[in-house]
C-alpha cells in the first residue's frame, strides 16, 4: 500500500505550532487512499457472536446473522422527534415503590430504613424522556459522533421476541458508558435497564432524580462496592430486589472490572433468581463502548462546582471532543452457559503451585493446570453463595470480560498510540506513520476485530492527530521538511498513550505472548541473559517453546483468557500464531522475512507490564512490612513513579492499574502474605525473605521482557 512522501515550507527542523489544525501542517500526502470505509463495508468481520462452546443453542439461533449492512447511526444526529417511543418508557411500577414487607422483612427505620430506601428506585416515564433528550444535546457537545452498529441493534430486536430479561455488561471505564448504554436503547424503542451504578452519590438532592431514573444507588454511608458487601444485610436485601426486578421483566446494566474484581457479585444475584425460579432465564448482552479519547472529566457526582463549570466551558469551546462506537453483541442464555458446563474456573490451582518450582528451577516440566483467580469474588463477598456458586459466577465474570473486551472496536487514536509508543518510539516520519496504519488495521481486521472509524487516511491521521495533540512532539526534519511525530516524554503524556493501546494488547494478546516467549528462547541460545543482540537464525523446540508460553500465560490477568478455554490450549495457539504472523516457519525454523521488526513490536506489547512487575519487586524492599493493602498500593505507586523518573522513559508502567496487578500477582505466588485482622495486612512471605529467591524471581519476569 503505497503512501508517497509529503513536503513543508518550513526550513530547520521547526516545531510545528501545536494548536493549528492537523492538515494545517504542510502534510501533502500525494496518493491518498480513496477511503477506508468501502474496504470496510465490504470485509467488515462479523464481531459480536456469543461463544459457540458455551452456548451453541444461542448461537443457532441467528439473531446476529450475517445479512446485508444496513450501516451505521450516529446517536447525536438524533432528534426529539425520534424518541417519541413508548416501549423504553414501559414499567411494571404504577407507585414505583417497593415496600419492605414485599421482602419479607419487618418494617425498620435507622441504617436498615435507609438501606430499604435504595429497593424504591424505578423509572419514571415523563423524568426518563426529559433526561434522555438533555442527554442528546450534552453528548453531541461532548463527542463528534456515537457510532451504533444498526445490524447489531436489529438483532437486539429480534432478541426481545423471546420474552426474557436482558442484562447489559460492559467494562467499567467512565460514568459515560451506562448513561450511553441506556440512552442508545431508549432511542430505538429497546426498555431501558435498571443502572448498576459503583459509585457514591452524597448529594441529597441528585439522589432521588438518579433513583427515578432507575440508577441502583450506594448506600448513604459506604464509600464503595466492597464497604457494601461487607454489610450482612446489604446481600439479601439487594439480591431479593434484583430478583424482583428480573420477575417483573426489568433488564440491568452491569459493568465489570477485572483490576479489582468489581461486578461479579452482580452477576451472582442474577444467577440466583433463576436458581430460585423467579425468571426461567436471562438473556446476557456483552457491550463494548470504545472511546478514541476517554472523557475523564465528565461530571462525576462528587465533583465541585468550580469543576462543573469548567467542565461545561470546556464543553462549549469543543476541546478534546472525541468519537465513541457502541457494540452490542449477540444475547446468550445465561441458564445454558450455566448448565453446558463448558464455562468453568473450579480446580483452579495456587499461582504458588504452578509457577514457583520452575521460578526457583527445581523442574523443567510444566504443571498444566488454571490459576486459582477465587479473589474476583472473595468470601466475604455474598457468603451465603456454595462454593460452587462462587466458582461458577466467576467464569460468568471471566467470560463477560473478555466477551465484552472482543465485541470492542479499536479506534483510531489505538493505531496511532500503539505505533508510536511500541514501534517508533524515538520518532517517526508521516508518510512512514501512514504505511503502519495501513499495515495495522489489516492485521487487526485479520483478527476478527472491528475499527471504529471510516474515511480517507488523510482524515483519519487529521483525527488522531488532533486528538493526541496534547500528548505528541510534532517537528519539521529536514532535508525534505517532512513533518516528524514523537511521544512526549512525561509521564502523563506515556500513560495516557499506554491506556490508548491496551485494547490492541488484547487483541494481539497471542503472538505477543509467544513472541516474549520466543525472546527468552533466544537469550537462553546465545547466552546472553536478557541483553545484546539476539540470534534469529536458529532452531527451537515447539515443547519447549509451549513450556515457556505456559509459564508466561500463568501471569496474565484476568479477561485474556475465556475460562472455556484451558491455558494449555492458549500456549497452543499462541505458537501457531506466530506461525500465522509469519515470526516463525515450521520445521526447519529459518529466518522469516516478518522477523525480527515483528517480534519486537509484539514484544513490545507486554513489556509494559512485564516491567512494572519488575520494578515492583525490586521496591518491595523499601516497604515498611507488615502494612495495609491500601497502604501497600500506594507507596508503591509513589515507588514506581520514582523509578519512572530515573528511568526517563518508561513511565507507562507506572499506572496505578499496574501496581495493583503486580501486588496481586504476588499475593498470588507466595511473595507477599495476607493477615487477616481488621483489614488486610500484607507482609513479605518468608520463601522470598531470602535475596536468592528474590532474585530467581526477577530473573524468571525478566527473561520475557523486551529491551
């Protein structure tokens, strides 16, 4: 694909003035792509369908089928006009009050009065239709487009045909999403869920316009989702609300969060009402929402005035307005994902058990086996759940996370920031930028992924330009005074280009995963311990390599993997991935042609976590053990930050997700210990109180890490 070079008439290699519009910058791209948009319309991959081992029956019934486009919408094009519908603005509630004794508890007042308080949230018809259309506006300020995928609301349709409450599920990443969620389906005549909402609403005046909008609330007194759970009476009072609006038909929008396993018990209660027979079953909705800037100062309940208005002008003067796709995948049964018995996490075996002996090098075969991830729904959490139960609603969750993770579209800002931050990292042409977009979203839309844009490539540089202009270092190099793009050097601009690529590490998650695996074989060959030049023209065996694969796979966190899926077979078919990619060739194992510059990309991709888990080990030390958990993640936050700014480069990985990831990855093999009292302690387990053990482990991380 052929994109010729481009000229300024600047001389020296000026920086560009950062404000003036990206075309603006003397960019002259002769040959343009006549557009991206046919291409896709024409091989645009299906994304969406529910999983054919866990739910077959589901997935025979076609509701997602493979028809003629009927194309895109944009949700701010729409009017006041179209959202005269009256199914959204259905209820069962004529007082929309549920009463304690329909319970079955006794009247209360004090603590257990205000927590009833939260069961008397419903909709209402006339407040939802006026919040919805002052939603339209604020979002047409707020981004560019909302992107729906009409085939994929047309089978949301044909899925409310078959009389079962729907539950939305998405992946916790704005306040934005479920306000999204619930604003697209009352614009095409779909009932609008009940909102799962995690955070607190203080404000006594916003919090009775939240509940008649069918927003589930907090109680008054607790900070978060876990200060709730601990309650014992929070759990039964909550999972006999949920099952009475299930029974009445209602739907629910849940998020879910794998860094700190939010959502599951959610998940759980819904479970149960079809346990106790109150619905005969539910159909589940992954969603995917992806934003190519993710609006962080939207208006969050807590937040000030002073912030509020300046939120609004900086709505008004249209900085930073970004574009948003919505996908909603093909509903499945709950019930048969429940009874096919294919989704399942019980057996799961101690981090400890599966990757300690190869880390301390007392074998050199495998243990096959999943990693125990019981922490996504601890005990404390929902007690009364059997531990049958509690396993199986963890698969649940493990699966919507990564269901909801493959129904996303990668937008254009992904491209760019993956490309410049694990690819050209110290700069890069634009005509030599405009070639790798091209080449990565073949590679994506390979993978059964779609993108959330369409247009000519000039337009689609102009956008992702503009919108990580804040980020970016933008120069005219000579002798031809081609622009040149470089990622700043400062750790919000890292981090923020880091957070734009996860979704790609995702999607990439097996040739990455294999090609770290591929790196250590390498070093282990030449000997060269983690540095210098690596030699690509060898032979490797395809049991060892699968060995290495396994390992690596065991520090993955949660939502790479469906549990449907053993991590054996993962380490399968990430060595037969980096056969597809082209980094290996079968049987005499030469050099391909796509290695080494595709190994170090995929490479690339990990190293960011790969290294925060390094760095974090080697500031264990620093810690004043025994400490809180909370405690815990925020000093080594600061820790991390710190060794960031030494390192001058690589601040990315030194995300607050980040360090909680590596705590839990600890807590996991035995290198911190957890004491119960009155919160969690943590203190260093006594195996790796011993500096050799400490070392053999930052050996085992650094082995995959890419230098």
């Amino acid at each position: 694909m052929d994109v010729a070079g481009v000229d300024a008439s600047s001389e020296g290699a000026t920086m560009l003035e950062p404000r003036r519009p990206a075309l603006s910058w003397g960019v002259k791209i002769r040959r343009k792509l006549k557009s991206v948009a046919p291409f896709l319309g024409r091989f645009r991959p299906m994304v969406g369908q529910c999983c054919h081992q866990c739910t077959p029956e589901s997935l025979g019934l076609k509701l997602l089928c493979n028809s003629p486009p009927l194309g895109f919408e944009n949700l701010t094009c729409v009017n006041e006009t179209h959202t005269r519908v009256k199914k959204a603005l259905l209820t069962t509630r004529a007082t929309g009050e549920t009463r304690p004794t329909e319970l079955g508890m006794p009247e209360v007042t004090g603590y257990f009065g205000r927590l009833l308080e939260l069961t008397e949230t419903f909709i209402s018809p006339a407040l939802l239709r006026l919040v919805c259309w002052v939603m339209l506006k604020f979002f047409s300020l707020m981004f560019y487009s909302v992107q729906l995928n009409l085939n994929q609301l047309a089978a949301l349709h044909r899925t409310t045909r078959l009389k079962t409450p729907l539950i939305y599920v998405c992946l916790r990443q704005s306040p934005v999403d479920h306000a999204l969620i619930c604003l697209t389906l009352f614009c095409h005549n779909l009932r609008v869920p009940y909102t799962l909402y995690p955070a607190q609403a203080q404000q006594t005046w916003l919090r009775p316009i939240l509940k008649r909008l069918g927003v589930i609330l907090l109680p008054k007194d607790t900070d978060s989702e876990q200060d709730a759970e601990m309650d014992s009476l929070y759990s039964p009072v909550m999972t006999s609300f949920i099952g009475e609006l299930l029974r009445e038909g209602a739907g629910l929008s849940v998020g879910v969060s794998a860094g700190r396993g939010q959502g599951g018990q959610w998940i759980a209660r819904v479970r149960q009402a079809i346990t106790d027979g109150l619905v005969p079953d539910v159909g589940v909705v992954p969603v995917g929402v992806s934003y190519d800037c993710l609006p962080r100062h939207f208006i969050h309940p807590q937040t000030g005035l002073m912030s509020a208005l300046r939120f609004v002008v900086s709505l008004l003067k249209g900085d930073h307005r970004g574009s948003v796709r919505i996908h909603f995948a093909q509903a499945f049964s709950l019930k048969e994902m429940c009874e096919s018995g294919k989704c399942r996490v019980d057996g799961g075996r101690p981090l400890q058990e599966l990757l300690l002996s190869a880390v301390l090098n007392e074998r050199i075969d495998s243990i096959f086996g999943q990693k125990d991830v019981s922490w996504l729904l601890p005990p404390s959490v929902m007690p009364e759940l059997t531990p049958a139960e509690r396993q199986q609603t963890i698969a649940l969750t493990l699966h919507l996370m990564y269901s909801s993770t493959k129904s996303m579209a990668v937008m254009s800002t992904s491209l760019m920031a993956c490309l410049l931050l694990h690819k050209h990292r110290k700069g890069v042409r634009v005509s030599a930028l405009c070639r790798d977009i091209c080449w990565l979203l073949e590679e994506v839309l390979f993978r059964n992924t779609d993108v959330g844009y369409g247009g000519s490539l000039v337009g689609l540089v102009h956008h992702a330009l503009s919108m990580l202009r804040p980020h970016l270092l933008i120069a005219a190099a000579p002798p031809t005074k081609e622009p040149v793009i470089v990622p700043r050097p400062d750790p919000e601009s890292l981090l923020t280009l880091s957070q734009h690529c996860d979704l790609l590490t995702h999607i990439f998650i097996h040739a990455a995963v294999g090609a770290c695996a591929v790196s250590a074989m390498l070093r282990e060959v030449v000997g060269c311990g983690g540095g210098g030049d690596l030699e690509f023209d060898v032979v490797l065996g395809q049991a060892e390599l699968t060995e290495k694969i396994l390992q690596l796979t065991h520090l993955l966190s949660p939502g790479y993997i469906p549990p449907c899926q053993t991590a054996h077979g993962f380490a399968l078919d990430a060595a037969d991935c980096l056969v597809q990619c082209g980094v290996l060739v079968m049987e005499e194992l030469s050099q391909p042609s796509q290695c080494p510059e595709m190994l170090f990309f995929l490479c690339s991709l990990l190293s960011v976590q790969l290294r925060a888990l390094c760095w974090t080990l080697e500031s264990l030390h620093y810690l004043p053990l025994p400490t809180t958990e909370t405690a815990c993640v925020s000093q080594l936050h600061m820790l991390l930050k710190n060794r960031a700014q030494l390192d001058k480069v690589h601040y990315e990985s030194s995300s607050i997700d980040l360090v909680r990831m590596a705590l839990r990855t600890f807590i996991d093999l035995g290198v911190l210990i957890e004491d119960t009292r009155e919160d969690v302690y943590l203190d260093i387990g006594p195996l790796f109180a011993q500096c050799e053990n400490k070392e053999k482990l930052l050996q085992f991380f650094s082995q995959f890490l890419y230098k």
